[in-house]
C-alpha cells in the first residue's frame, strides 16, 4: 500500500500545506498578533521533538480513533498510516513553504506599490504639465494683451513677454511657433512709418509737429525691440559641444521642428538673423531699413525676397 499511502500524503500535503505555508507568511509581517505568535511557536516546537518521543502518543492516538471513529483510521489502516505521516510532514512543509510563499507575496506586494507609485508619478507629472501649460496659456494671453496697448513701454514689455516665452518653450514646436506668428502679424501690422498716427502734411503748429515726431520714435522703439527679439526665437545652424553630446548619447531624441517666418511687406530695422535656422522664410515686399544680417543662416524651406528693399548693408555669406 505505499503507492496509496504517497497518493493520500501529497495530495493532503499539497492542499494544507500551500495553505497553512501562506498563513504562516502573511503572519509573518504581523509577529504583534498573539494568534500569529501562538501558531509559529506551535509549528517550531513540533520540529523541534524528536520523532521516537512521539511513537507511542501516535499509538495510542490512532488505536484510539480505530475504536471511538472508526476502524477506516485505526490500527492496521492505509489511512491511518497516511494520517500518521501527514502529521510528521506536515510542520516541516509549512517552515518550508513559508519562504517560497513570503517570497511571492512580497513581491506581488512590491509590484502592486511599484504600480501604485508609477500611476501617482504619472498623475503628478499630468497635473504638473496641465498647471505648467495653463500658466504659458496665460502668459501668452497677457503678453498678447499688452502687445495691443496704446503706450509703446506696454508694447515693449509684452514683446519681452513673448519672447521669452517662446524661448522657454523650445521643445513645443506648437506654442514657440505661435509666438513668432504673433510677433510677425505686429511687425506686419505696424510700420515705422504710421506707428505715430497720420503725419501732419500742412503746416502745423511747432510743439504738435515736435509731439508727433516724438510719437513716431516711440513707436519705431517698439519695432526695433521686435526685431531684435524675434531672431532669438530660433535655434543656432551650428550647436553648441553640449547638444553635439546630448544627442549623440541620446540618439532618439529628435530636434525640434525649425519654426517659420512670415514678414512679408514689413519694414524691419536692424535684424540679425547670423547662424539662425529657419524653416520657410517669406520676406516678399519687405524694406530692410539698417543692417541686414544673414551671415552662416540655415533656410530649411523656401526663401523668398521677391520684391524686397535693403537701404543699407546686407550680408548673406555662407547662407544656406
């Protein structure tokens, strides 16, 4: 009967003692709790007798559940036989299955908090980008907002707001592209020459003249500011050793998309583009009052000067 006898002792083994061996874990991480205590204590001190010191208690056990029981389990019976050795067996399997089933748990325990800590780390960065984006939304709305004032220190301040938002936002193709777009449509909309309101063609008394051409250099400030602010906007033709690195370390990580110029039938004074990359560049119509510089420029797209006017120096060598 030793094949019925193993039969019989795995399989109780085998359910008692994969679920005894998880209690004895998830005990493990309470030792406060008495129950736990008095149940590992149990378990130890039953390893620790020797088994001939409990031959006769099993004898007399078994003998006794053969006439009050059942004779199925008594002496002489496969089950019997079985149930003695399930006894024996069994603390050895739960100290051993401890380990194996504390080491499971802690682990799927691990992993839930690691997911735990993840998904907050991802809401976190969510609610940062979310906050983040909202405070360039209103800076954007602001610096649009002074852009449209009447006084030309307004207009500058909100040129500057512009700008330097879109400087911040270099890795949003999107949002620094729409900066440019709003410093363009001021450059476009507002000339030098009518940025003073209507220049008086008759003969005006000597302080409204004075006024006006004061006016007029106020304004021409704030077109001066812009032209010296939007060149800033876009990348260099040639990185410096510190991006050369960065992406040669990082190989995925892709440049920024060259945003776009459009300043067509412009009046620009002063502008610098040298060792600027631009995308599509559209100067058709435009005067180029001062010094034009576009020294080492890199045109990704289409450039267009059709019709343009340059009333002083202009500089183009090693453009692309």
């Amino acid at each position: 009967h030793a094949f019925e006898v193993l039969i019989q002792l795995g399989a109780v083994l085998a359910i008692l003692g994969v679920y005894a061996g998880r209690i004895v874990a998830l005990f493990r991480g309470a030792p406060r709790d008495p129950e736990a205590r008095r149940f590992i204590l149990a378990v130890l001190l039953i390893q620790m007798l020797p088994a001939e010191g409990l031959f006769i208690a099993q004898y007399r056990l078994v003998k006794s559940l053969g006439e009050n029981v059942s004779p199925v389990i008594g002496l002489n019976s496969v089950l019997g036989l079985s149930l003695i050795y399930t006894a024996a067996v069994i603390p050895f399997t739960i100290w051993m299955l401890r380990g194996f089933v504390g080491i499971v748990i802690t682990g799927v325990v691990a992993y839930h908090r690691q997911r735990i800590a993840q998904q907050q780390t991802e809401q976190d960065r969510d609610r940062l980008g979310l906050d983040r984006r909202t405070r360039q939304h209103e800076r954007f709305a602001k610096g649009s907002e002074m852009m449209a004032a009447d006084a030309p220190e307004m207009r500058i301040a909100g040129l500057n707001v512009i700008a330097a938002l879109g400087a911040e936002v270099a890795a949003d193709d999107e949002l620094r592209q729409t900066c440019i777009n709003l410093i363009c449509a001021y450059l476009r909309k507002n000339s030098p020459a009518d940025q003073g309101g209507p220049v008086h063609t008759r003969r005006t008394a000597r302080s409204q003249r004075a006024q006006d051409l004061q006016s007029i250099t106020r304004y021409r400030a704030v077109t001066e500011e812009a032209c010296r602010l939007l060149p800033t906007l876009f990348g260099t033709a040639h990185p410096t050793p510190s991006a050369h690195r960065r992406f040669y370390r990082h190989p995925t990580i892709t440049p920024p998309v060259t945003p776009d110029l459009d300043l067509r039938n412009t009046t620009l004074q002063d502008i610098n583009f040298t060792n600027r990359v631009i995308g599509t560049a559209r100067f058709d119509g435009a005067t180029f009052t001062g010094t034009a510089l576009f020294g080492k420029a890199t045109f990704t797209g289409n450039a267009g000067f059709d019709g343009a006017t340059f009333t002083s120096d202009a500089w183009f060598d090693r453009a692309t």
